[in-house]
C-alpha cells in the first residue's frame, strides 16, 4: 500500500480517449502507443500550423490548428464517461516560469503565455462531464517562491471540482533518457480511495554516444572563425576555483581560468592531453570533473543543443548556456527551442576527435526526447529544418511519459 490517500492503486479500466492541450508534437500520444494501450488520439488542441502538419504526420490524423482562448467544452467532446476513460493533458507554456524565460509568472488574468494555465480552469468550468484523468508537464519553476502561490491555487481548484493530485520533479537521465532534464507532472484524478506513485527512474545505460549519427552534413560544422568567437564569448567570469582532479590544472592554468583569460578551447585541449576516464563530467565554468557524465538540458533555443562534444573514448558535451564542459558525452543538457541556433548563443554542440566542433542534427534532438526515426522523417517532409530544434526542444521526453503512464495501465 502507498503512503498516498487510498487502499486501491489508481488504474485505467476503459478505453483512453486522450485530449493533449498544448499538444506539441504528441509526445503523450507517442507513449500511450508505444506501451501499446487501448487508446484513440480523440482531440487535440495546438496554435502552430507547422506543429500540427508535424502532428499529423508523425501519428496520422488530420486536426487543424486550434487557439485554446477560442476553445469551448463542448470541442472537448466529453461523452459516454461510462464507456471510456478520458485523459486530459495540458503542456501549457513555460515562457514566464523559466529561469530562461521572460519570469513574469502565470498570474490569473496576467495576459502571460504561461497565464493560458487558466484557460484550461475555464474549459473545465463550462464542461459538463470532467476528464477523468488530468496530467500537468512544465519546468520545476513552478514551484519555485515566485509561482507556488499560483500553483497551489491551481491546485485547490481541482480539488474543488473532486480531483486528488499528486505531483513530482522527475528527470529523464533517470529514465534510460541521455539528456538531464527536469520536469514537473502533476497527475489528477476524480474518484476516492485511490492512490498514484510516481515512477522512480531505473538509471540510464544509453549513452549520447549511442545516439548520435556517425556520418553528419558538414552544414552542422562550425567554421574556425566561429569556434574562436564561441570561445571568446564563453570565456568565464573570475570565480574561486575549486575541485580539481588530480593535476588537471596547472597553478598558472587556475590563475588564467580565475582571471578570465583562459578560453574553453584552451580548456578542450588540457581536458584531451590529460584524458579523463570515460564517463567523466568536465565542468568549464567551475573547472572542475565529476562523474557523472550527464548531458544539460534540451531547449527549444534555436542556438542548438547548449553543447559540444570533444571524442576521447567517447563525445564531450558543449554546453555554452550554462558554460559546461560534459567528459563523453553519456549525457546532454536540456534541449531547448534554440536547438539548432549558433552555439555561442545558448547554443549546444559536440566536439569530435578531429577536434572539430559541431551542432546536434534536428534526428538527434528528436531522438534524445524519446521519438524513433520513422517519427522524425515523416514531420521533416512536412516542416523546416528550424521547426524541427524547435519542435523537438518544446516537448516531453517520451520515455518520462510511458513510466508514468504505465502506473496506470
């Protein structure tokens, strides 16, 4: 028995008619049909021509690009609640949570991008029959001083309509997943005496290595006018230096890291000629190793993935936003929009062997959040090679997606 309220274990006992406001590429639709549950993908809700076409073609529906400001209960489609169970996602923006973001919260009535949140209080207001499932996904910022306030009174609504929630900061390095990204679900249900535990992650074998094409466009190369000026714009701040490994670092080298007058490529070189063990974690802002060898972040940023990767026995992970270096790659940051932008704006790139430095391709960003191959062809027929970074550093991590639902089925 779970520590949560109620002695039975919260079960799907229905087909899934699943609703994804906000929904992205699909990444819940992606995972109910990957663990293979009885489901059908009944609406969708997305703003974005260009994501929609990617929608359609990766999961073969025909929905039309919708506003949710103009959606009312009755294109929900809520019906027959005894013959199916509906599960209701809402992705809603992360633009004013993010450290990354504007901040400017998701105050009710703020007229913010992530303030959408209470368009979803709205439909579920006006509907007359509520989904029986409700699954949140943003960034941890939600719960951070600045938004809890206006999360737990998002919270406190539900309850009044008869929803238990359960919420939970997962991460999908955790979940065999080669990308360290950190978000918030909340699951909410309607009925008593039932109970949810968040899935605990079982570790990560794969790592970015096992991800990453062998053979890559010279177009996502960077030219050695643009590595100098990566470097130049990612020359660190004068800090205290502390954690070296061993004789990583000379004392002239600390002092020119600590001054600010070392560049990362500088740095590339001494973390090659001294050869950290495969799986090490470099990281160039503090100067320091670790291991844990995971990779930041995925963003929508169209820079690119925040990172490079430096081929010892394995990639070294760039990750220009938050100035790390990752020793081999096991793990890349979090992908953002600017997936596929330059690298000295949050970008994210790999060094090679040839000590080369190169971007991520749009396939591998697809690939870190959880979407195969065929997935990802099928929306580039439909959509540019910049909707791709973006679309992909915009969505959930599938394989998050289907240990959670798996608790269910």
């Amino acid at each position: 028995m779970s520590f949560f309220d109620g002695t039975m274990p919260l079960k799907v006992t229905k087909p899934i008619r699943l609703i994804e406001l906000f929904a992205g590429i699909g990444a819940q639709a992606k995972a109910l049909k990957n663990l293979g549950a009885d489901f059908e993908r009944y609406r969708i809700c997305e703003i974005e021509k260009s994501v929609v076409d990617s929608y359609n073609a990766v999961h073969d529906t025909f929905f039309m690009p919708t506003d949710i400001t103009k959606l009312h209960a009755e294109d929900l489609g809520i019906v027959d609640t005894d013959k199916y169970d509906y599960i209701m996602t809402y992705s809603f923006p992360c633009t004013d949570l993010s450290k990354v973001g504007k901040q400017k919260g998701m105050g009710k009535g703020s007229g913010t991008r992530s303030g959408l949140l209470w368009e979803v209080e709205r439909l579920l207001n006006e509907t007359a029959e509520l989904p029986n499932f409700l699954l949140m996904e943003n960034v941890p910022d939600i719960l951070s001083e600045s938004n809890r306030k206006d999360f737990f009174a998002w919270c406190a609504f539900l309850e009044e309509l008869g929803y238990t929630n359960r919420y939970a900061v997962l991460n999908s390095k955790d979940f065999d997943v080669p990308q360290d990204r950190e978000r918030c679900f909340m699951l909410s249900w309607l009925g008593e005496g039932m109970y949810y535990n968040f899935p605990r992650g079982k570790g990560r074998k794969r790592k970015l290595k096992d991800l990453l094409d062998t053979e890559v466009d010279e177009r996502y190369y960077l030219k050695e006018d643009a590595i100098k000026e990566l470097n130049l714009s990612h020359t660190p701040k004068k800090r205290e230096i502390i954690g070296y490994s061993g004789s990583l670092w000379t004392e002239e080298e600390k002092t020119e890291i600590a001054d600010g007058r070392r560049f990362y490529r500088q740095a590339f070189e001494t973390l090659r000629t001294n050869a950290c063990e495969d799986g090490d974690t470099i990281d160039a802002f503090n100067q320091r190793v670790n291991k844990s060898g995971v990779s930041p972040t995925v963003t929508t940023r169209p820079e690119g993935f925040k990172t490079a990767i430096l081929v010892v026995d394995g990639p070294i992970v760039y990750d220009g936003y938050n100035g790390v270096i990752r020793r081999d790659g096991t793990c890349v940051g979090t992908l953002t929009t600017n997936c596929g932008a330059d690298l000295k704006r949050n970008g994210q790139g790999i060094i090679e062997s040839e000590k080369r430095i190169r971007k991520l391709t749009p396939k591998e960003c697809w690939r870190l959040m959880g979407f195969d191959d065929e997935s990802y062809e099928r929306a580039a027929k439909v959509t540019t090679h910049s909707q791709l970074y973006k679309q992909a550093g915009n969505s959930i991590v599938v394989d998050v997606l289907m240990a959670i639902f798996k608790e269910l089925l």
